[in-house]
C-alpha cells in the first residue's frame, strides 16, 4: 500500500510466525524493524518486495530469527502492555520509568 497507518495484519503476521515483507509506507516502519522483525521495501518498488520475500525464502535462517524478533515484539502490543499505558494517558500519569 502507499499509506497504512498499523495494519494489524502485521501484528497478527508476528504472532503467528509469518515472515512479514513489506514497503515502508506510513506507520508500518513504527513497527517492522527493518532487519530484525521483517523486510522493508520503498513503497511502490514491486520489483524489491518480489526480490525480499524471494531472498527470505531461500534462507531459512534468517527467516527463523526474523520470525522469532517478531514474535517477541508482539509483547509490546498485548493488553497487558498496552493498558497500562492507556490508563496514563487518560489520568495524565508520566509512563513506567520516565522522568516526572
């Protein structure tokens, strides 16, 4: 896509253990680590996207550490991460761990 602000689809590719080969559009570098949780692309080069998930499949071993980074970044997204964050958003409260 040319825009996509978080497609849940890449965090349900995470969870599931998919390799996640995508373009850099809107959000979805915020979360795919180029490298380390998937492959990105410029937007609009099918040409690279074809080549990626080409290169991804013919090396196992790199799709199973991207997959494995992957399936840990999914903690990030879980209730138990996020409502925290979202009860101090609402309450005005600094997050965990950052100066007052």
């Amino acid at each position: 896509s040319d825009v996509d602000n978080m497609p849940l689809s890449i965090l349900e590719a995470f969870a599931s253990g998919t390799a996640v080969v995508s373009t850099n559009a809107g959000g979805i570098p915020d979360l795919v680590e180029n490298g380390r949780t998937g492959l990105l692309v410029e937007r609009g080069d099918a040409a690279a996207l074809a080549a990626k998930a080409l290169e991804l499949l013919a090396d196992p071993g790199r799709f199973t550490a991207l997959t494995a980074a992957a399936q840990a970044e999914c903690a990030k997204y879980t209730w138990d991460a996020v409502k925290p964050r979202w009860l101090d958003l609402y309450l005005e409260r600094p997050p965990p761990g950052s100066p007052e």
